[in-house]
C-alpha cells in the first residue's frame, strides 16, 4: 500500500470495557455520554415489550411499585411532584455492602422490547471482576415500566468509556432507565425528596458525514499533465521514440550529450522513467487504409474480396503480438503543504480541486520544463490526461489487456474518479513471492509478474561497444515494463556525497593501520576512482559533475507462474552475457510493483545505482525501432533489437512528404528484389492503383493469373508483341494543355514540356538506333553525326517511325560521303530480324493505352546479355535484348505519363541496370526521379550493383531504398551503404551479409527474405519481408526453380 491508513472505518464501541471506579467517574461528572444517548434513542424508537415476571426482591431493596399504565410510555407528560421521585437518583452508598457476595445491578428479563437486534458483545470482565453494589433500601426496581438492559447471559452493555457512563451527577450511580420519558402515575412511598429532579433530554441523531472514498493509491487528483499524492506534485511528459539503429557514433553522442545536458538542468529533483507498451491497434490500422481507399479492387469470382484481405491482415497482426512503446518521464519538483492539501479539499466540496494558486506554481514551473526538454535530445512533450490515464491503468495492470476505452471523458481526475483505475484489478501476493498474481475481476484475465532490479553493472562503453542499456531488453519477444526513480545530484551536492564516501575509505584504511593489518586493495582502487571522479567533477563541465543516484526495475508478466519466472531467467542471462549487467530478483515482490504506479513510494533503499548522468542519458528507453508509416500496407515486421509491424504506402511520400516517389531495391541475386516488387505491386493494385511491372525474366506475369486480378489485369510478352509495339517516337506521350494551368505562366510551361518531350524523342531514335547497328559502325564518330542528322530532319512527332528515319539516312548520300546508305542498309537488315520489327512502324492505341488494373510486360525466353563482356562477343538475340530493355522501360512509364495526373500510378522496373550506359537511359531514370511528384507516380526501380543509380546522381531523390542480401561483393555493399546514408567502414558491411542467411545444416529452402530499409523520414531498420497473409501470394510469386507450384 501507498502508506497511508487503509483499514475499515472501526465501530466506536466494538470493544466495550468494563466500568471505571466511582473516583475517575465522579471527576467527569459533567460530561455527556454520547453512546448512553444513542443507545437510549435506540430503544425508544422501539415498541414496548410485554411486563416480564419481576426478580425476587434483594436484601437490601424495597418491593418494587405498581407499574405505571403501559399508554404513557412513549408519550411525554406533565407529571405530579411524585414523578421526580420517580426518577431521582439514590444517594451513593459510602461502604460496601455488608453481604458476602459482589452485588449487581438488578436486571429484568425483558428489559429490551422483542426482536431487537443484539449489536454489541459482552463486556469482558478480566479487567474488573467485581461489579458495584446495589444502593440500599429505598430505592425501587421497575417491573417493566422502562427497558432495561440485558442480564448477564445476555450480555452486560457497555459504553466504552471509564467516566460517566455508570455514574450520575454528585457521584451518584444512575438508574439502568435510559428512555428519556416521565411517567404520569409513581408511588409518592418511594420518592426521595431530598435529590434532584433528572431533566435528561435526548440528542439529535448526528447527520451522516459523506465516507471518504477508499483509495487504494496515494495519487489524489490528475489536473491536466500533473498528478497530485498529498506530499508531491509531478508534471508529466511523453518522450518521442529516437533513431538508433544504423546511426553514426558521432550523431549518438551528439544524443546521449544533448540528454544528459537536459537531466543536469532538473538537478535537486526527483524523475521517473516510465517506459510500457500500447498493445497495436489492427483494427484502428484497418479503418486508416481503408479511408485512404477511394477505390479499391472490384471482387471478383473466386477471389479475395477488399474486406476480407483487410481481416486477413488484422489476424495476422493479433497473431504475432505487436507491441508499440510509449515512454513516459515524470519529474517531481514540490513539496505540497497542509495548507495545500487544505485548499484542496475545501475545493473539492465545491468541485474546484486543488487552489489556483498552487495550480499557477505548478504552471510556471512547468513552463521552465518546456524550454529544458523541449530541444534537441528528449524532445519532450506534455503528457495529456488520457495519457496519464492509460499510463496509471498500464502501471496498476501491468502486462493485461487493457480496455479500448478507459473512460468517455477526457477531463481531470479527482480522489473519487482515481478509484476506477484500480478497481477492476485484484492482487494477490505474499511476502516471500516470487511473483504478484493480478486478475481482471471483470474479465477473468490473470497475469502473473514478476519483477527484477539492475544490480551490479560494468562500465559501459556506449554507443562504441554498447546498446542502450534500458533498451537491450526489446529484444524479447514479449513486452516488458521500465520504471526508473532517480535523483538528479548537482555538482555541489554530489561533490558532498562523493567527498563524504571518501572520507569513510579514509577512516576504514586508518583503522586497518591502527590495528597493523594489511588494507585490502579494493579500498586503495576505491580510494584513487573517487579521487579521480572528483577530479572530473570539479573541473569538467556541468554535465560530467551531475550525478544520477537511482533505481531501475524491469517488470516481466506471463500467463502463468511457471513462464513468468522462466521468462525472467531469461532476461537476466541475456543481460548477464551481452551487457555485463546483473539482474536481481528480489523479495517484497508486490511493493517492487508497486513502483511503477505514478506517486508510489519507492519498496526499499536497495539496489540503488550510482552513476554519471551520461551514462543515465545513454539508457535510452525511448529509443525505437520504427520504420516505414502507419496508413500503408502490412509488408513485413522489423528483425533488429525490437519488432514492430512494416506498413508502407508508395505514394506517402508524394502525397504527405511532397518528395520523390522514387524507391530503389538492391541486391543479389536470389535476394528477393523481384517477389518483393510483385507483392507491393499486387497489394496497390488491390486498393485500384493502377500498376504496370516490368519483369524481363517473366515470373511476375504469374500474377495476372490470381483470381482476383485476372479480370483486370493482362501480360504484355514483348517476344510475342505485334508489329511497331516497341516503336520508339510513340513510347514518349505528348503533354496535354488540360494538365497546365490556364494563364501565361501555364502556356509556357506547355511549350517547355512539350519541347523537352521532342528533344527526348530524337534521344531515344539515336540510342536505339545505335543500339541496333553493329558496335564497330556504332563507335565510328561519323555514324553519331549521321544519326544525329537524321534525327534533327525527323518531325519529333508521336506518329513517326523508324523507317523516316532510314529514309532521311538514304537522302542523306548526296550530301554528305555515302555513309548514311551504309547505315541505312544496316538498320533494315536488322529489321529483318522478328525481334527487331517491334521498332519499326507504329504500334495501334490500344497496346499503348490501356485502362487495365494491372500490367505486366515480359519478355519471356530472351536471353539478357552480360555487361561485363564486351558487345562484340555477344549474340544477335543478346544484342536484340539491349534496346528492347530501354524501350520496355519506356513503355511501362508511359502508361503513368499518358493518363490522368492526380492518379495513383505505380511502375516496377527491374534490370534496371541495363540503362545506365545510354544517355537516353540516364535521361529516363532522372525524369523519372524529378516528375514523380508531380505526376502521383511511385516507381519501383531494382537494380543488382546500386552503383548504377549513383552514378545517376539521384540519390537526393531517393525516398525509399531496400537493400538485400550482399555478401560476395564488398565494395557493392559500401555502396548499397551509401544508398542508405549509413556510415561505411565500421562493421555494416557485415550487416547486409547476414541478411537472410541459412545455416549450413538446414536443407530447407529459407521462406521469407531480409532487407535493411529506408524510409522517407530517413528511419534505417532490419525488417523481414512477411506477405504470408495473403493467400496464394507467395506461391504465385515463387521464382525458385524446381519448385512444385501449386
């Protein structure tokens, strides 16, 4: 518990005791008794009970009198001068009685009417054996007129307190008549003239006073980012996730210096570090992409509908529990006093809360916390009350499935609210456990946790050698909970507390010396590190002074007991290997749990580590994983430190970021640049994208043959085309006037682009002309000048042909030294050839526009030639290949550049290679990389050696890089580092050789791929391509030969 005083309200008389002396009564004579009053009013709201058989009269008392009529009981008359009598109280007796026996109050039967409840238990008689006497005779005993308490086998009622509940006014002990009621009719024998007439009125029942509610927290209200308990106040802050992987050691210091300069600044303070984890919302995720597709695929016979691939998906995020982290940093900087918790209590009867005055300290000192958290390093933000909502949920159930909704409202909390955030959570624990039992009352769910404390740790070289140390444990498969209470020392306070450590070394070597005994060595090495500390603290700058004194817990929860601590084994021999830290498991399990509520205590003074504050900075629980967006597809999880869900969206980048659309893919052979191509490209079409791939190789036409996409998708195999498919002046559409603004300023940038789309044209003829002529004509200076003639003579023109081109040639003999004939003769020898007829002549409009989901051009059975050999040792077919590729790459972007602008348009061009050598290639691959933006076009360009893009100088626009497998080739995966803005030369290299690596036992055929990627935001992550949750995807996408497809 918090501390505070959690026992049951306790009955004021539920341990009666027994009567006091007449001494002690007689000096509070004057005083009230409370309970008599209440007791009283209790039996006189009850009815009457029938007259009871009286006792045998006592030695020394007098036979009782005639009762008075039963009708005036419950009435309250004027009575005769004899009533008083009736009433008046016996004179105390000086002696005891002369009888043998103690004496007792003579008690009726039936004094309490029937049915009345028995409340209250006997009174225990160890303490005053021996009752007080009966006064003597003269003093009647009723027979039933008043009630009278019970005998003593009933059950003797005591009051609770030692003054006057048994003694009257003078000392004098009062009747056991209680009912404050005056008879009418009394015996004028029995009436003692000399006492006082008793005028005993009864009290009010006191109002019910409203119960405080039960808290079982010592928080009391959350205003905003602050939590009140009745001592502290703690302003609350949430912690952005921060880049760590693949990040340059020189941009991590700059971090963990930034950090540790802001911890220096909330010196003298108390923070606490709270990392957890958000269950991931599938569902949430779902309605996301769903909204941002306008028109997703029609079904079609057979195949996956759009609301049962978006199922699909969900399932299989629920499947691998996906976690997200959440970092939260709480700093207590007040002290609250009675005259705070005062205020606000009184403002909370008039439903204010804590005083506007504390509330203004508060909101100052908490714009001081603004400005030193919110730069560069921690990048804080105020934490809201949902936040610290779902934040005190998390801590109270740690490891559940919390609810989607914890409450319908986002205002403040106040001590009766704070209740329902532990309501439904029961604990069962022991001293001596080794776990804490928590169940949901609500849902039945139980969790066993258990949690472990960081010990003894070495010293840490981060981030040379090292991990963040509060982030090494997101390598587990499960989530787990942080919270860190620390200390902020400043220089001057550390500085006491390191002087005042060595001056106990001191004093243990001189007592070692006193004794002439040899000092152990670790007190001389204790001795020289703090003479060394001191040195740093006193003449190094502020953040090398400020110390950080704390406690750090780590909270490992399973379904069952048995998991529970087998995880936590786990844990701490993982710590244990990797990072040289020492792990405990402690007793007082459910205290230690405690400590991750907000305004808990700390459980003990235990385990605390003393540390610099750099090497506190450099924990770094926030520190993520996170890569790609939150409104893409499901493409795969990370494969790093941690593991979190891949979702990409090809056009975020265009639509949110404004940047290129252009993604690059790298790698080996067999790395799985081509099925990952086909499955984005089939996830696009599926939310009406329009795609078009280029797969020379052919696998990917596999696609159109799924059932959902073969109504609407179609192969275009080049090697089967028709006459003109591939013709090179129809490969470039003309600008359209309607995609220009109507004004001047439009107009001219009509009239750029449509001169710069003639200009590619006359490019384009050269290189494919070139391309087809042998490579001895091809180098020769006069066949370029010839070509280029040709060319200029040639309308630029969407309906134009190679066979003008030929004929300019022809006409060109006259004029020039007849090698223009000789070109010409050689362009309509090739054209001989049935490849070569796609070039010539022109292709119809429906090959070349289409409205098709998705495309997919081959060029099945062609064999593509080697780039290393040189062209003259290549084959006819080997040289058809080369101008096929450059114009095939044409045709897939034309279908993006001939349609609508604002559409989305995806394009897949693999062998991406092959253009880098032609101007006319370079001039594509640029365009391609600066239009993309404007024309909504995500383009998909994979390439075995990313040296070939670079030499492009388009890596600038490069919003997204995937790069596979590359171990065989060092100086390509420096390259393929390049690509990702990754640091080379410190070990990468080896990264981009482990991806996807099998061991040399295993026979079996590795199913899924690895790739490291970067995002737009430039996040680099280890990721594992995963598209398992589309059914038949993978087997439709399996390019490995010698598989049996099903």
């Amino acid at each position: 518990m918090s501390g505070e005083d959690r026992r049951q309200p306790v009955a004021k008389f539920s341990a009666p005791r027994p009567p006091a002396p007449v001494r002690d009564r007689e000096r509070h004579r004057d005083e009230e008794d409370d309970d008599t009053t209440a007791l009283a009013d209790a039996i006189f709201r009850s009815e009457p009970a029938p007259a009871p058989a009286p006792h045998p009269p006592t030695a020394n008392a007098q036979p009782p009198a005639s009762p008075p009529p039963t009708s005036h009981i419950l009435g309250v008359q004027q009575g005769t001068p004899q009533d008083a009598a009736r009433h008046a109280m016996p004179p105390a007796s000086p002696t005891p009685p002369s009888t043998g026996g103690p004496q007792s109050y003579p008690q009726n039967q039936a004094s309490y009417p029937q049915g009345y409840p028995q409340r209250y238990p006997q009174a225990p008689t160890s303490g005053n054996p021996q009752s007080y006497p009966q006064q003597a005779p003269g003093y009647p005993q009723g027979t039933g007129s008043y009630p009278q308490a019970g005998n003593q086998q009933r059950g003797s009622v005591s009051t609770g307190h030692r003054n006057d509940a048994q003694t009257g006014r003078n000392g004098k002990v009062p009747s056991q008549d209680l009912v404050p009621i005056r008879q009418a009719n009394t015996d004028a024998a029995t009436l003692d003239k000399g006492d006082a007439k008793p005028t005993r009125v009864p009290k009010p029942a006191k109002k019910e006073k409203e119960r405080q509610p039960l808290r079982e927290l010592s928080l009391t209200e959350i205003a905003g980012h602050a939590t009140f308990t009745p001592a502290s106040v703690t302003a609350w802050y949430v912690l952005p996730g921060v880049r760590w992987s693949f990040r340059p050691d020189l941009e991590r210091e700059a971090l963990i210096t930034a950090i540790s300069e802001q911890f220096a600044g909330l010196a003298g303070m108390r923070i606490h570090m709270r990392r957890t984890t958000k269950p991931f919302a599938a569902d949430d995720w779902a309605r996301n992409v769903d909204r941002y597709t306008a028109k997703p695929l029609r079904t079609a016979p057979g195949g996956t509908s759009w609301a049962e691939h978006l199922v699909a998906a969900q399932r299989h995020l629920h499947s691998l529990s996906h976690a997200e982290g959440q970092t939260f940093l709480g700093i207590t900087f007040a002290r609250r006093s009675t005259f705070d918790n005062l205020g606000e209590k009184v403002g909370r009867v008039f439903g204010r809360g804590t005083k506007l005055s504390e509330r203004e300290r508060i909101e100052k000192r908490s714009q001081q916390f603004d400005e030193v958290l919110g730069s560069f390093g921690v990048r804080a933000r105020r934490a809201t009350t949902a936040d610290l909502e779902w934040l005190v949920f998390r801590s109270v159930a740690l490891g559940m499935e919390p609810p989607r909704l914890l409450s319908g409202s986002a205002s403040d909390w106040d001590t009766g609210d704070v209740l329902a955030l532990t309501e439904s959570i029961e604990r069962y624990r022991s001293p001596y456990g080794s776990t804490v039992k928590l169940v949901n009352r609500l849902t039945g769910e139980e969790k066993h946790t258990a949690v472990l404390t960081v010990g003894r740790m070495e010293e840490l070289e981060i981030p040379q050698r090292h991990e963040p140390w509060l982030h090494f444990h997101e390598r587990c498969p499960w989530p787990l909970e942080i919270s860190s209470r620390v200390d902020i020392l400043g220089p001057g306070e550390a500085f006491r507390d390191l002087d005042h450590r060595l001056r106990l070394i001191r004093s243990q070597q001189r007592d070692y010396d006193e004794h002439a005994m040899d000092a152990p060595p670790e007190l001389q090495r204790l001795a020289e590190r703090a003479l060394g500390v001191g040195d740093e603290m006193t003449t190094g700058l502020p953040i090398d002074a400020a110390r950080a004194h704390g406690w750090h817990r780590i909270a490992v929860t399973a379904d069952t007991k048995e998991e529970c601590l087998e995880r936590a084994r786990t844990l701490m021999n993982m710590y244990q290997r990797d990072m040289r830290i020492s792990l405990q498991h402690p007793k007082n399990q459910d205290w230690l749990a405690r400590e991750f509520i907000p305004g808990e205590p700390v459980a003990g003074t235990g385990y605390i580590r003393r540390m610099p504050v750099k090497l506190f900075a450099a924990a770094l629980p926030q520190a993520a994983s996170t890569v790609g967006d939150q409104r893409g597809d499901l493409i795969g999880r990370t494969a790093g430190t941690s593991r979190r869900p891949v979702f990409l969206d090809l056009h975020f980048a265009t639509e949110v970021r404004e940047k290129s659309g252009l993604s690059v893919f790298v790698a080996e052979p067999g790395g799985g640049k081509s099925t990952l191509m086909g499955a984005l490209g089939y996830l696009a079409a599926k939310r009406g994208v329009q795609v078009t791939l280029l797969d020379p190789s052919g696998p990917l036409a596999r696609l159109c043959d799924m059932p959902e996409l073969a109504p609407h998708s179609r192969v275009l195999n080049l090697t089967g085309s028709e006459y003109g498919t591939l013709a090179p002046y129809a490969l470039i559409p003309s600008p359209r006037r309607e995609h220009y603004a109507d004004s001047p300023d439009g107009q001219r940038e009509y009239d750029i682009a449509v001169s710069n789309a003639r200009s590619e044209r006359r490019m384009l003829v050269q290189d494919i002309c070139a391309m087809l002529l042998p490579p001895q004509i091809q180098r020769e200076a006069s066949t370029a000048r010839l070509l280029r003639h040709a060319a200029r003579h040639v309308p630029a023109e969407e309906d134009s042909a190679l066979e003008d081109i030929v004929e300019s040639l022809q006409d060109a003999e006259d004029h020039v030294t007849g090698d223009g004939a000789e070109l010409a003769a050689l362009l309509l020898d090739t054209a001989e050839m049935p490849l070569a007829k796609l070039f010539f002549g022109n292709a119809d409009k429906g090959v070349l526009e289409d409205d098709t989901a998705l495309t997919v051009i081959t060029m099945s059975g062609l064999r593509l030639p080697d780039l290393a050999i040189e062209r003259e040792y290549w084959s006819a077919e080997e040289a058809l290949a080369l101008p096929m590729l450059h114009t095939a790459h044409r045709l897939a972007v034309r279908r993006a550049y001939g349609g609508d602008m604002n559409r989305r348009k995806l394009v897949g061009l693999d062998e991406a290679h092959f253009m880098e050598g032609w101007k006319s290639g370079r001039s594509f691959l640029v365009r391609l990389a600066r239009d993309s933006r404007k024309w909504n076009l995500a383009a998909l360009v994979a390439s075995q050696n990313p040296k070939d893009i670079l030499s492009l100088d388009v890596q600038n626009l490069v919003s997204t890089v995937f790069v596979g497998r590359i171990a065989e080739d060092r100086d390509v995966a420096e390259e393929a580092l390049k690509m990702l803005r990754v640091p080379t030369g410190v070990g990468y290299e080896n990264v981009l050789a482990s991806l996807s690596e099998v061991a040399a036992e295993d026979t079996e055929r590795l199913r899924y791929r690895e790739f490291v990627m970067r995002d737009v935001d430039g996040r680099v992550q280890r990721i594992r391509a995963d598209f398992s949750y589309v059914r038949g995807l993978l087997d439709y996408l399996n390019t490995t030969p010698g598989e049996e497809k099903r």
